[in-house]
C-alpha cells in the first residue's frame, strides 16, 4: 500500500512538475523565440542557426563581485565566433544584467563542428551509423533538429568543450577588472577567469522533466533491465558505460551463484567447514565422503578462472556493440591542449609549435620517482602496520575466547577484523586525496596521463590495502578457514560501509541540512532553479564506484573458492548498487560531465590483470584445499608432486586463457564490419575532398 | 693472396660493367629523350613528368604466344592515365614491338601519388620528416628529382603495386586473344592475364652499378658495419628491416658470449661436466668448491632471462628511429584489394560496397578447423615419432658403446642426434609447402590475414621441432648433461645444414648450371641482360632467414643456461650469415620486391613470446641444476621448498619483466615528439583542406 501511494505522490509531483517546467519554460522560450534579435539570448551568427526554441545547457556561475560591465563583455566573448576567438554559443544573462548567473546553450552550426572534430558517428540516411562530416551534414537523419541529433549529454560536452578551449588571441584586459588581471596571448582564457574568482562554476543544467522520466524507467519500481540507452541520452556514454559495465557484470554473477549456492547445500563438507570457522572450534571433517575425488572446493576454483577470463572477453563485445549504438566507435584523438592544472616555463611546444607552458619530462621523473613512490611506499608501509596490528588483536582474542569462552568473548572474535577493515577504509580515503596531491604535484600535460597515473597509483594502493590480507593469510600463513572468515567479514562490512556512506549520508545532508534552503515552488521563475542547481554537491566522480567494482571482482575471481556463497552476497549487493546508484546521480548530486568514451579506458586494463592474477591463486587454493592436504598428511602424495602439479596446472591454465581470449573476438563481426565501412567511408570522403581542392 | 687477387678482378670487374652500363644506358637514354614524343617511352600525361632520362625499373615479361597487337595494347593500358583506367606508368617495348618483354618506368606525377597513397614520410624543407602530402608536394626536398626523392626500392615497388592494382572499368576483351579470354568488370588486370599465360612474371630489375657499389660496402671486405641505408635505397625497408635486426641481434650476443667464455673458462664445474657429457662417463663432481654458493648455471639462467627482455625493449626502439629515418613511420593502412589468390563467389563487399569475390568466413572457419588442424596434428605427431626414434636409437647406441666400447662406438654415439637433427629438418622443409598449401586453401581476404596464417602455422610447427626434445629432456628426463650434448650438437650441425642449403647449394647451382647459359658481354644490349636477369631463381623470401635467427634466440634464452659457449657459437655463425645472406640477396637471385614497413611486424611478437618463454624455461633449468639437486639428494633442501623457491621466482622475474618492459618506453622520446609533429601536421593539413573545400 506504500508503495502504491508513493508512486501516486511520484505522480502528483510529476504533473506539477510538467505544469511547472512548462510554464518556466515557456518564458525562456518566449525569451528564445527572439534569439536572432532583441535582448535575452545573444545573437546568433548565421541563419541556419536560427531557432524557435533555445534550450538553456549549461550555467555558468559567476564570482560575487562581478559587475555588469565584466558580464557583458563575457557573454559577448561566449558569443562571438570562433574564427574572432569567440566560443560560438549563446549566452543568456538569467534574470536581469546584474545577476550572478549566465546561461548558455549553443547554435547548430557549433554543435555540428564540434560532433566532427570530437569524431561522433551518427545515423546516416541509409540507417547505417557514419563519422559525421560537417560538409556531407545533409546526408545525416535530424541533422537539422540537434535535440534529435544529439544527445543532451552530448550537447552540454560540447559546449563545456567550447569554453574551456577558448584561448585569448592578443593580450587583453578584462573590462571592470583590476589592471593586474590580464589575458596573455594564448591564455586558457577559462581556467584564467576561474583563477580571478570571475567564473566560480561551470556546470551542466538538470531537466527535471527528463530526469523524472528517466528516474521512473530507472530505479523507481522494481526494473530488471537499466534504460541505458536513456541514461546514455542523459548522462553520457561516460555514466553509460559504467550502469552498462555494472549491469552486465551483476547478470554475470549468476551462474557462479547458482554454483556457489549448490556445493554450498550439496556439499555437506563445506557447511561443515563453515560452521567450524563461525563457531572457531576444530570439528574433525574426517567423515567426509571418501568416493567425492573432486571436492566443490576445486569445482569452484577451475571455474572461477574460465569464468572471469570469458566474462571479460564477453564484455569487450558488449562494450564493442554499445560503443558503435552510442556513435562513440571512432572517437578522434586529438592533440589536447594542456590540462588547466598544468604549469611551466612558456615555450614552443616541438609538436604543435603553438607557445604554450612546458615542463622537462626528466624534472617530472624526478618528482616521481624522488617523491610520489616514497610516499606510495610509505602507505604501503602503513598496510602492513595494519596488518600487524591486526595479527595482534586477532591473537589477543582468540586467547580470550579460550579463556572466557561466553557469547559475548564469540562476538569479540570479529572486532579485529571489523576494526582493521574500518581502518583499511580510512586509510584508502586519506590516500586518494595524497595521491590527487601527488599527481597533480607530478604535473602531467595532458588529461589522459593525469588520469592514468591518479588511477595507477590508487589501483596499486587499493589491490594491496583489500587483498594483501588475504594474500597473507592464504600464501603465508595457509589458513583457509581464516580465510573464510575474512572473506565473510570483509564482504558483508565494506558493502554496508559502502552503501551507507555512499548513499545514505549524502542522503541525510541533502534532505535535513541542504534541503531545507532549496524549497522551490512552481511559481518561481527559471532562473532561481537553476540557480539552487548550484547548490547541489559536485558529483564525486566515478573512480570510487569502479575501484569498488574491481574489488568485488578480486573477491570473487581470486578467493571465492573458499566461500562459495561470496557470488550470492555479490548478486544481492549489486542489485541494489544498481538502484542506489542511480538514485544518487539522479537526485543527490549536480549533473557530471564527461566526454564520451569508447569503453572502460584503464578499468578495462585493470580487470583483466586481476582475471590473470586469478589463476595463480586459485592454483595456489587448490593446493590449499582441504582434501588434498589430507591426502599430503596421509602420505598418499608428496608435497612436492603435488605442487609440481599445481604448476603444470597453473602454467595450461594460462594458456588456455590466453588461447581463449585470443579465440573469441573482441567485437563481434557485424561491428568490425560496421567499424571498417566506417573507417573506409571517412577515408573515401577525405581522398574526395583532396581531389576537389586540387580541381579546384 | 687469394684475397687480393679476387678484389682485383673484381674492380676489373667493376671497370668493365661500367663501361658497359653506360653504354648501353646511354642507348636507353636516347630512347628516354624522346620520351614525350616518337617511340621507345610511351608518352606522359602531363607537362611535369616529361624529363631527359627515363630509368627502367621493372620487368614484365610475356607469355611465349603474345603477338605484338596484344602488346601494344598492354602498354597503351601501362600508358594510360590512372582515371581512365591505365596505370599512369611509362613502357618500352624492348628492343622492337615483338620482343616478350615489356620495360616499365614511372612519371613524377604517378610517383608523388604514390608517395601519398602509402603514407611514406620524406624531407620537408625544414629538414624534418613529414608525412608526404601531394598538395604540399613543392615545400618536400627534391620533389622534383625522383631518383634523389624516392629510393631505388620506392620506385620499384610503386609500378609493381599500379600494376597489381590495376582493375578493369568494363568488361574488356584483350586483341590478339580469343574470345573466351575476357575481362569483366571490376576484375583484377594483373592477375586474370598472369592466369590468361600473357604475363609470365613481372620483376623488377637490378642495377650493376648500383649493386655493385653496394655488394662492395656491405660483404667484400671486413666491414663490421653494414651499409642499412644503403641496403633500404636499393632493396627496400623490409629487408632492410631484417638485415638491421640481424646486426642488432649480432651485436647484442656480445655480452652473453663473453659471460658465456668467462663462466667456461674460470667455473671448473661446468668444464667438468661438458667432458663428461661428451666423453658419456659419470665422473663425479663432488670435488667441486663448496664456497661457491651460486654456480655460472644460475647466472647464466638470470642473466638469460634479463637479457631477453632488455635486447627485445631495445630493438623496439632501435626499430622506430630506423623506421623514423626511412620514413615508414606513418604507414597508410589502405583497405586493401583482395589478395591474388582469393576466390568466391561475386558479391557486394559491406565495407567497401564494391562489388568483389566474397567468401563467407564460416566456411574460412570450417576448413581452419577441419582440415588445417587435423593436418597441423598430424605432423605434430611425426615430430613426436621422430623423438621417439631418437630415444630408441639413443638407447641402442648406449648399449653399443656399453658393449664395444671403442673410437668408433663413441662415433657412433653422435649418430641418433645427428640423424634426428636432418629428419626434423627435412619435415620442417615438407611442412612448410604443406602450411603453404592449407593456408592458400583457408582461403583469406587480405594477404596480411594470409601471411599471418602462414606464419603461425610455421611457428607452432618450428616451435614443437625445435625444442619439444629439448623440452622433454629438460623436464621430463631431467638430464642435463644429455640436453647439453643435444643443445651442443644442434647449434653446430644445424648452421652448417642451413649455411650449406641456403648459399652453398645456390652458388653451386648458379655457377655451374645456370651460368653457362648467360654468359654476357659488354657489347649486349641491355634488352638482353634485363632478360638474362629473368633466369635468375626468385628470391625465397626472408621467412627462412627469420626462422633461423628465431630458433638461435630460442636456444640461447630458453636453454643456454646449460651450454654456456652457446652465445659464442652464434655470434661466430651470425658474423658469417650477414654476409652470406646479403651475398646470396645480391647475387644468386632476381631482385626481390618488398611493399615498405615500419617494423619486424609477426616476427617481432614471435620473438616477445619466446623471451616470456624463457623465464619458465630458465626457472625450471634453476631447479635442475646439479649444485641444487645435490643439496637437495643430500637433505639440506627439501624437494618441495626447492620447487616453491623457483616458483616464487618465476613470478617474481615475470613480474620484473612485465615492469622492465613498461618502464622503458618503445621508441626514444625524440622519435616520440617527431611522429606525433608528423601526426598533428597531417591532421591540420587535412582540417585545411576541409576548411578550404567548404569555403570554395
């Protein structure tokens, strides 16, 4: 009955909702419909771009002492063309010329620009997806309707794009500024004015009518299947590809559920095992069925490695076919501009000859390796003192449990692990903020390698602070029970952790501490909820959501053999990972921007190193496993031979892994064939244009 | 004295080809003058390509039945400009109109056009390489000399590819053949008259003087540098490209070789045990220093596996400054015409939308799986009953000496290996027509795809001949002084067989048998040596000559280990093969003509997987080792802890693999900054262009 009530209130508000857009709407509209002239919007440059209705993209927030004579002359600079050194889009001042707000949308013509130099595909007449070519435009379905043509996401990059490639082509003084605020000649005129306190945020505007949309076919009932197409329409292929990455991952983790659920009901030495490790007495398991040669223990290994590497190789064709429906198959590599945080000496770069700042790679190798790996190090230092630390108390309370042996002196048994686990999680926050430090320290030129190294650093951190434990605890100390309890532990604490600080804070802070000052009525006008837009959190990115991912990953490819129920506990978590996610970058957070992406990147990389190190411990487990070590005591096997038998084991796998991922396609044919015709087609329509420049 | 004698034959030699070469040079030129008029040349097409010397550069050479209309009409469709359909090149007919031969050249235009369509880099005026642009082509340093421009192989190459690419407009039928010979539209030129019997080669042609020159530099005297610059203007990139890597792979053994002398020289131990593996008697080698804790065998090991990794990273960058200077950097991928061989039945090629053979790629699947692997297997299989040949001869020749127990038993010892080194090297010959044979059945599009099938097939089959004995007397019969007597008696016999099959035979052939056929004079006209040149046997290609140098990598990285003089054996054989290679390419074949590279291409991964290879193969030869097992016979080191050690550090020494590889970057950072300029060039070439299109 709550339910039912709760979608009608949803209803109820959505209709306001509509009422409310609507009639805002409308005024901007009416604003709009005189783009080409009068006041509101600025004018547009040429008349293709001459439309009814403007849709207001992105807002930009400007600082608390700008005058109106600074935001005229940036508004002008906005809507100037390019070839003057403007960033070709509308602006609009909001309410009035004095307000701290301009919104921007953008022309056509840009628009269309920026789809071929950022090498979007879009449908062609025919219906295949073709790279976008400014001159062949007219080939293109909806080329001349960009809310059909592009997608929102799209169009608010695009013009986020436009903005902080604006570079200033003399010195210039910034009219109502002080005379020591100066743009020099090729300035990254953005990143300059945000430095002045001029611009204090640029962000993309929320839909509410397409967000609601959105949310209902998302998270608001009970869905089995994303609307990714929509979410990629919304958000961007960026937050597209990571719902469909977690989508077709969370699908994926059904057969070794169903897997992990059997042989934990069927295979009575398992539940004994289990319960010897939660209750920590040492029950004999000699009773176990002599005729099982094959326990689920190694079931479950073997399969958890053929499992990982085809689930990986399957993802890179999902990925593939995704990439070519979202038009993002054959992004153009640009020579990128440096990254706003870069500094150095002003010099002539030897690739592009444009005078820009450089910095000697030798000065930053330095600093890498002088400074970001002690630091690195000494973190990894701190694991460990964890780890010890950790040792100790576990120690200590077995002890007390042996000499107490009360309910209370059992629930003690799991403090060490729940506070080590608090701790690693601590840890793991303080260390992404040192490494942002550190490679901003580092002071990467291009975003790419920015990333890659921010992403490189945490990843090292990360694999060792979640898995070095484990590792110990299975290589060095070869206690498999404690394993399980780890495992058990360490899955059931960190997803609660997550989930609550991921969602549930936020949460809180928005409704009881933002909230309070944002009630927004249907009546007020469209700039002030624009402007409480800016009032939202800025959304935190979605490394913490990968880094996570990639840990339950490790989990389960590399120890769930010892706890077959870690697929089961995965499933569960993820099906409501989905949700909250997606509840979170829908209400919680200002819209994120992103550029659109072609895959995962680095994550990809990262899976599939964790899908190999996978084999070396499950082979490592086998050995481990309960049945085989009996036979080693018993005297049936030497130690040795078994394992040598592991590494032959260990070394086929591999090949066979490798064979595997080289035997299934990384796209599937229909795509390679769409990519090549593609690839064939742009190539066809430069040879064309040279031929016509010639003749010409 | 002999020495000095031969060279001054040679320069007499050289003084009377010379004479000779101008002669009839001059003769041509005459011919060449009147290029853009009378007869001889056919006529050029536009005013810029008319000039006073015409170089032939390749030989087509007609079936025996051709009538002088047929050729006429050949080289008024050599003649004809590319948009009519003719190949834009120059022909002479020889010494008259009924002669079956038919000299091809090219004019500037086709060439510059070429020059782009391959993507080769050249001198821009600023010194710099650039990607070549046809629009640009007047700021490229002597663009407007060819023979300065392009090299020898350039030129070359260019006319066989407008010949290979020729493709009929309509459907044609050919004057002076019957009707049944025709050429339907879209139909492959070059190849449907090859299978018609009126072409029956088509070569290009050597240059005395230049070859001379070059034979002179690079293998008549003691040089210890190759002339590469040379060799890529006259034979091309691609052998270019094999020679280099033979001198960098050389040069690289320098230091395993001097290691392998030291260890052999100052360790007794190993001294010990290779006369005792020679002379078959079980001395005992408890003698030997108990200080030394770490034997020549472990150091050999490591030192083994690093060194792999290091020459691989290093010839990656050496690869891309060669590349760099020959100006194949930015290779054009182009979407290649099917290759000659392909067959199926006519249809609409998604990609291109050209109408072309098309073959479905199950049915590619269909024989890949049903016959190429059964007939892959199966000789497989005969390596395996080869092996076990060996073994029983091995063993019945045990018995001998055991029994007789004289010189010629001990003879007799070497006698199993030695026949089991010709057997396995007379499959490996059968084997490679057989892969030959499938890999034309498989039936591939793209002669990349071809050549890729080719070479795998080859390299699973080397790989198993090779060192499946090595292997199994390393891991399974754990006897090393039996694999040092194998791995001694392969490298020794092997380069003979191969020095003695691949040049000796030739030259033998070539001087003997076909030499008296061609007796040549001074006074000949040149007509006559471009025809003498088609008796020459074609070139075999390099596909031998990198199998050789890959078989010698796998022996010194997988199992030098155990011969410490290995490395020297092959530096002495390399120090001769360079110049037995470039005498038998120079002298003993018709000029081979190669499409330019950028790199080693299949070889080069080839390469890489054996150096992985070697790390597991090295780990385990660890654990062989006679001090080890000694200490383990004698209970300090339990088996089981001897085996976790090399398993540690075989992933250890992965590890530091994989790092070392990623940690040095794959071309010097100058090279970097060079290819990305060229990229950004090309790409703002390209935007201007557009730009200028939309403009006009």
């Amino acid at each position: 009955m709550k339910r039912a009530g709760d979608d009608e209130g949803a209803q109820q508000q959505q209709q306001g909702g509509e009422a409310a857009g609507g009639k805002a709407q409308s005024k901007l509209s009416a604003a709009a419909a005189s783009a080409a002239s009068g006041p509101g919007w600025t004018k547009v440059s040429c008349p293709c771009c001459a439309s009814e209705r403007v849709e207001p993209l992105v807002l930009v927030k400007l600082g608390p002492k700008v005058g109106p004579e600074t935001k005229r002359w940036l508004m002008k600079l906005i809507g100037a063309p390019q070839k003057d050194g403007g960033a070709g889009l509308l602006a609009h001042p909001g309410e009035d010329a004095s307000g701290n707000i301009i919104v921007v949308s953008a022309p056509r013509c840009t628009l269309l620009r920026a789809t071929e130099e950022l090498g979007l595909c879009k449908s062609y007449h025919n219906g295949n997806m073709e790279a976008f070519s400014y001159s062949d435009r007219d080939n293109f379905k909806d080329s001349d309707n960009m809310e059909a043509f592009l997608t929102t996401a799209e169009r608010q990059y695009m013009v986020k794009y436009e903005l902080d490639g604006l570079r200033a082509q003399r010195d210039l003084r910034i009219p109502g500024l002080p005379d020591s605020c100066i743009l020099q000649n090729r300035d990254n005129i953005w990143q300059k004015l945000g430095s002045f306190g001029l611009i204090v945020d640029t962000f993309p505007l929320h839909e509410p009518k397409k967000l609601k949309e959105l949310s209902e076919a998302w998270y608001a009932g009970n869905q089995l299947v994303q609307p990714l197409d929509k979410v990629n329409e919304y958000f961007g292929s960026s937050v597209a590809f990571y719902f469909s990455f977690l989508d077709f991952y969370t699908w994926s983790l059904l057969p070794p559920a169903v897997l992990g659920l059997s042989i934990a009901y069927f295979s009575g030495e398992v539940q004994r095992e289990m319960l010897e490790s939660v209750s920590g007495s040492q029950a004999a398991d000699d009773q176990d069925d002599p005729g099982l040669v094959i326990s689920g223990h190694m079931v479950q290994a073997v399969f958890s490695m053929l499992w990982s590497t085809v689930v990986m190789e399957m993802w890179k064709r999902r990925s593939a076919s995704l990439s070519y429906r979202w038009g993002t198959l054959t992004l153009a590599e640009r020579f990128a501009e440096p990254r706003p945080g870069f500094h150095g000496d002003l010099g002539v770069n030897p690739v592009t000859g444009r005078v820009e700042p450089l910095f000697p790679e030798w000065q930053r190798d330095l600093r890498m390796a002088l400074v970001s790996v002690p630091v690195v190090g000494l973190f990894l230092g701190l694991v460990v003192l964890g780890m010890t630390c950790f040792y100790w108390g576990e120690a200590r309370v077995q002890q007390l449990h042996k000499d107490w042996d009360s309910l209370l002196s059992q629930t003690l048994l799991y403090v060490p692990s729940v506070l080590h686990i608090v701790y690693t999680n601590m840890l793991a926050t303080v260390y992404r903020t040192v490494a942002q430090t550190l490679t901003e320290y580092e002071n990467h030129r291009e975003e790419s390698a920015y990333e890659n190294h921010l992403t490189g650093k945490v990843l090292v951190f990360t694999f060792f602070n979640c898995f070095a434990v484990l590792f110990h605890i299975a290589f060095f100390k070869q206690d498999v029970p404690l394993l399980r309890k780890r495992l058990a532990s360490l899955l059931i604490v960190t997803q609660l952790v997550n989930q609550v600080t991921e969602v549930v804070i936020p949460f809180l802070v928005d409704r009881f501490i933002s909230a309070p000052h944002r009630t927004e009525t249907a009546d007020d006008p469209e700039e002030d909820k624009f402007r409480n837009q800016s009032t939202l959190p800025a959304f935190p990115g979605l490394f913490a959501e990968y880094i996570e991912l990639l840990v339950q990953f490790g989990y389960l490819s590399l120890f769930s053999c010892v706890f077959p129920l870690t697929a089961v506990l995965l499933l569960l978590n993820n099906l409501t990972e989905i949700r909250s996610d997606a509840y979170k970058i829908c209400r919680l957070f200002r819209k994120p921007c992103y550029p659109p992406v072609a895959n995962l990147g680095v994550w990809q990389i990262a899976f599939e190193v964790l899908s190999f190190v996978s084999v070396v411990s499950n082979c490592w487990l086998l050995v481990l496993s309960p049945r085989l070590q009996k036979r080693c005591q018993e005297g049936e096997l030497s130690s040795a031979n078994l394992l040598l038998g592991a590494v032959i084991v260990e070394h086929l796998l591999i090949l066979v892994k490798v064979i595997l991922a080289a035997l299934i396609p990384d796209e599937p044919g229909w795509i390679r064939k769409k990519r090549e015709h593609i690839e064939y087609t742009s190539m066809q329509a430069l040879r064309q244009q040279k031929l016509q420049t010639e003749e010409s």
